[in-house]
C-alpha cells in the first residue's frame, strides 16, 4: 500500500518524565546523549529497525541488512519555545508525522524518531514520537518500541555506552529477521473458507448490494492526508469503565465498537447507512506458537514486526434501525436512554465474543494464510479502491505501558517515567473510513485517538463521533 500510496505510516508517542537529575538547561547534552544511546541499544536488539526494504513496487519485496545508519536522518530535536508546552503542539506534529512518506527504503530503515523538549527552565517531561513504515512493523510493534526505549533509559548508566558519531555502524554478522506468521506456524485454509473469501473479493457488482457496506463514505485515492481527533480518559474513570466492561462481558474494545456504533447511527443518515460493518485488528502474537524450534531465542511478544490480522463485526439493518428508534434528537445530555444503553452493552458484549471465538480458532481460515494466493499486489489494491468500502470504522486497541519502574526511592533522582501515551493511525485509502486507536499507560489515562482521510468524512462529523465517546465514558466511569 506505500508504494500505491494508500497508507503512509503509524506513530506512537509518549510523554517521558525526565529524571530530576537531567532537567537542568545546562545538562541537555547529556540529556540527549541519554535518549540517543538508549535508541542505539534498541536498535541493536530489534532486527527490523536494521533494514531496508528493496524492490518494494515489486511483487517480490525483501528485506536488506544495512551496514550503517546515520542518526542524523531518523532522530531529530525539536526544542519548542518557553511559553509552548507538549500539549498544543502534538495533535499537528501527528498529523504530519503520519502524512511522512519514508524515501529511500531500500537503502535506509523504514522509521524515525522525534523529540519535542520545552526549553523552558527545568522543563520535566519530553514527547518522544516513533514513526514507522507499516511494512516493517505492526501497531503492537510500536508499543514494544517504547517499552524497550524505556527499559534502556532506565539501565544502570555504567552500563549506556554513549554512541559518539552520527553514523551507526551495524553488526557485520548476518542478520537473523524474526520470520513471517506463514513461516512460523501453518496457516490452515478449509476448502469452504477459501470459496466463501474468493466470492467475497470477486463477486459481480450486481451481488454487492450488501448493507453494511460504506456507501456513504466513497474511496478516494488521493490526497493519502490523514487527520486526527483526540481524547482523553482519566485512570479514576477508566477503572470505572473496566469494571463496567467485565460487568457486563465485554473490553474496552468492544465497548468502543459499541458506542461507535451508536454515534455512527447519530449522525449518518439511515438513506445512506442502514447498516455497519467494524473491524477489529487483531494480533497473531496472541495464537501463534509461543515458540519455534529454529528461533529459539526469539519471544514473538516482545520482538517488532508484523503479525496482525483483521476480523470483522457486522451490525445489521434491524439493530441499526432499533438503536436509530431510540435516539431523541433533541436530547444533547451526557446520558444514553436505558433502552440505548441496553443496545449498547449487547452489541459490546456480541463483539467481546466474536473476538474471543477468532482467538480460540487460533490461525485456522485466516485471511493472512490467504495472502500467499495473490499473485499481483499492487493490481489486488487497486481493485479494492474500485469498489464500495467495506469497513465503517476500526477499533485498534493495542493495550497498556508500564509506565513505571521498580527501583528504590534512592534511584528515584536516575529513574524515568511514562505518563501518557497514544497511537495514531494513518488514513488507509481502501480501508475503515475511520481509526480509533487506543492506548493506554498503567497508573495513568487512556488515550483514544480518531484518524481518518481527509475528504472522505466531514470533519464536523467525525468531531462529533469523538464527542460521542468522550462524553459516555465518562457517563459509563461516572
């Protein structure tokens, strides 16, 4: 999809709190030598921030060691002015850190790095935003990121050796890449499940009368500009959301399929969407085998790259038209009406369970074992852009940031923290009209984030779906 542009890239930034001894404006060298040379050792450890990617408008792709990358090109310092802090800034530099388009993948890796640190006197946190090419790495991959930077930050410092030059020279030794989900379990396909997915894609239009598709959200391919909305949700009502959720069987992810739902219904007319179709990532980590005999060494769960899939919910006519009954226009309160409210926990709890049986079929019929049946990628893509959408929306939630470290309060003066923390999606031209993306840091806020393609959902719209969510899960954590 990058070399078609129909997708540009993820983010995952988090707030570090720098340690009190770092602070001072007279020890920013130091502290920038600190960050850098915790991204050497996460770059050592992580073999696909080590390659490059040739032939990638090929139908045959493969990865290529690097000898050496200059930091130069993939970290940068950007130093905000005194009176700016973190927050203003950030929904902007998401924007355009997803709208990146990475040059020269075949002789560079496929990621970079940003800093924004206040200059203001003793300024105690920094944004560190790790963008990456999807091809190299999933959204979970992302989130490991982090929680290897953050582990190095908070080594011993005897044990950070500072990378002096901006040329990082790699390991001459032959790269061992963490192999494809294809290479490290079978991938079974049954005969039906092979037909069913081959009508699907390749049915006559006059078959395609489906209603859940996203008529109402036309595919557009150009411009690939991704917009983004976001909100946050305090740990004190969030602990109240989960509690909810396991009350009444579902996660938080099917509760924000829920509520997507109800919004969606809200603000689309029903001329145009009688019904709805969700997806829902999710990652193979979780059914893979845990280990392979030829990677002993390798933990998928902490190694980046890509093993992630989509499953789909659909919400149909009937239920779509029952919640529309439901919904007083006139009614502008926090609140949902009872009946509303019961729609919504079934529908989050339908999802919880459409999830849990995909995991316990583990990677039986799964669209990934498909892949291998493609021939032409690109002419694949091109063809899905020429139909009607299929997804109205997506819900990634890729989890929790331990954002605190186990050390003595004699360390607390060397130790690093994380207090928030977000995922952002880039518009996906044949995908979900609209990404949201959650992500959370334990102890602390979940962030939920609402990116979506510019020009394809009016801004307005998508300004009130986020308003939707915010406000009733704070109803729901009230």
């Amino acid at each position: 999809m990058n070399s078609l542009d129909y997708y540009r890239g993820t983010v995952v930034a988090c707030r570090y709190v720098i340690p009190p001894g770092l602070r001072s404006p007279s020890r920013r060298r130091e502290l920038m030598d600190v960050v850098k040379a915790a991204v050497v050792e996460v770059i050592s450890n992580q073999p696909m921030l080590q390659v490059g990617l040739r032939g990638a408008d090929s139908n045959k792709p493969v990865w290529v060691q690097l000898g050496s990358i200059d930091l130069r090109e993939h970290i940068e310092w950007r130093h905000l002015e005194d009176l700016e802090d973190l927050e203003t800034p950030l929904r902007s530099v998401i924007e355009s850190e997803l709208d990146i388009q990475f040059q020269r993948v075949d002789s560079q890796p496929g990621w970079r790095l940003l800093v924004l640190h206040q200059q203001k006197l003793a300024a105690d946190s920094l944004e560190i935003l790790f963008t990456y090419n999807h091809p190299n790495a999933d959204g979970t991959s992302g989130v490991i990121f982090h929680k290897d930077l953050f582990q190095s930050l908070n080594a011993a410092q005897e044990q950070q050796s500072v990378h002096g030059g901006p040329i990082l020279v790699l390991s001459e030794a032959v790269l061992r890449l963490p192999p494809p989900p294809e290479q490290w379990s079978r991938l079974p396909l049954s005969a039906p499940f092979v037909l069913k997915s081959a009508w699907d894609e390749y049915r006559p239009s006059v078959f395609r009368m489906t209603p859940t598709l996203a008529h109402w959200a036309p595919i557009v391919t150009s411009p690939c500009k991704t917009r983004v909305r976001e909100f946050s949700v305090d740990n004190n009502l969030l602990t109240n959301v989960l509690t909810a959720c396991r009350k009444h069987n579902t996660t938080i992810t099917g509760l924000l399929h829920s509520l997507a739902l109800v919004s969606f219904a809200s603000h689309i007319d029903e001329a145009i969407a009688p019904a709805f179709e969700g997806g829902t990532p999710i990652n193979l980590r979780n059914v893979l085998l845990s280990k392979h005999p030829e990677y002993p060494g390798l933990t998928l769960k902490k190694t980046m790259g890509n093993y992630v899939t989509m499953m789909s919910h659909k919400f149909g006519a009937a239920l779509v038209a029952q919640i529309r009954s439901r919904i007083d226009p006139r009614d502008t309160a926090n609140s949902l009406s009872p009946e509303l409210v019961n729609l919504m926990w079934d529908s989050a709890a339908k999802v919880r369970k459409e999830i849990r049986s995909r995991l316990d079929e583990g990677v039986k019929n799964d669209q990934v074992g498909l892949m291998k049946l493609v021939g032409d990628w690109r002419a694949q893509l091109k063809g899905k852009a020429g139909k009607p959408r299929r997804l109205s929306w997506s819900v990634t939630n890729v989890g929790v940031i331990e954002g605190r470290c186990a050390s003595s309060s004699a360390a607390q003066d060397k130790s690093w923290s994380i207090r928030r923390a977000q995922l952002g999606v880039s518009a996906e031209v044949p995908g979900p009209a609209l990404f949201i993306s959650a992500l959370s840091v334990a102890g602390e806020r979940l962030t939920i984030s609402c990116s979506w393609q510019e020009g394809v959902i009016n801004v307005m719209v998508v300004e009130r779906i986020a308003a939707d969510l915010q406000k009733w899960l704070a109803r729901i954590g009230s």
